[in-house]
C-alpha cells in the first residue's frame, strides 16, 4: 500500500523535494524537546533552493502547514491528501476522531510519509523522529540526500513538561 501511494503520487522520474513540518504539539514549547521551526522558517528554506526541485512533498500533522505551503508554492506541493491532520496545539498522538481504525491509521500515515521522504532527492526539517527515521531509511538504501538541512534550533530548557 506504501509502495503504491508513493507511485500514485510522485511516480515517475521528477526530483522531488521533502519537507517535515512538525507542527500541534510542538507549538507548546515542552520543556527538554526540539524548539518549534515556524512553517515561514521552513518556507524561507525551501524557497532558497526550490528551483532545483520538480515537486515539493511536505510531510506535516499540522492542517495550517499545508494550507500555508500551497498558498506559497501551488501546484508544486504535496502530500498524502488522506493524512489526518491536527489544528492548533494538541498533537495528532491524542487525536479523536470518529474514523475506524483510526489510531492505527495514525502510525500507517507517518510511515507513509517517512518512507516517501527518504526517497526523495533533498530534506528540509527540524528536529523530529520522523526526519531521523527517514535519513536512516536514506542511508539503509545507500544513498545520500542531494540537499540536507535540519533546522536546529536547540533545545527548550523550560516550558511545561510533556505528560502522556
């Protein structure tokens, strides 16, 4: 099914740009995590490059990503229309949402995204298990990304702590 999503989406022989974007939750500055990137941080990266690239997939939990990023770019961009994706700063993890399946949905739909990550030419992230898992996707296949940048902007060294 991953295999085949990927196909319908950006099959073919087009050099294509990956971008994580992780939005919700991280919005909360949880003490010991990952300071949050802005999605105009993000956007400011891509259009430095984007010119080298066909399409631009973004891989995001966050609904206002999405939108911002086919305000931006059009056509250019996308992603996995099916994703379920959240809004504001609760993360996706601790969603409800009346859909069968739909915790199991969750995990399918970001192994999706880090698979179809890890096969496209360049990565554009932050800090995030999803933009680690998929260079290590990368590397497992013997590649390299063309382009690479992880936005890091260090670490929250207070803010309210993460409880699941």
């Amino acid at each position: 099914k991953i295999t085949m999503d990927y196909e319908n989406l950006l099959g073919g022989s087009i050099k294509v740009l990956g971008v994580h974007h992780r939005g919700t939750d991280y919005k909360k500055a949880y003490k010991y995590h990952p300071k949050y990137v802005t999605v105009e941080e993000k956007i400011a990266e891509v259009e430095s490059i984007e010119e080298d690239y066909d399409r631009i997939f973004l891989a995001t939990d966050d609904r206002e990503a999405g939108e911002l990023f086919r305000n931006r770019f059009g056509s250019k961009v996308c992603f996995y229309e099916d994703v379920y994706r959240g809004e504001g700063s609760v993360s996706v993890a601790f969603s409800l949402d009346g859909r069968e399946n739909h915790k199991y949905l969750l995990g399918l739909e970001v192994l999706r995204d880090v698979y179809t990550l890890s096969l496209c030419e360049g990565l554009i992230a932050g800090i995030s298990q999803v933009a680690y898992c998929a260079q290590i996707m990368k590397k497992g296949m013997g590649e390299e990304f063309s382009y690479f940048k992880i936005i890091d902007k260090g670490i929250n060294v207070s803010g309210p702590i993460f409880r699941a």
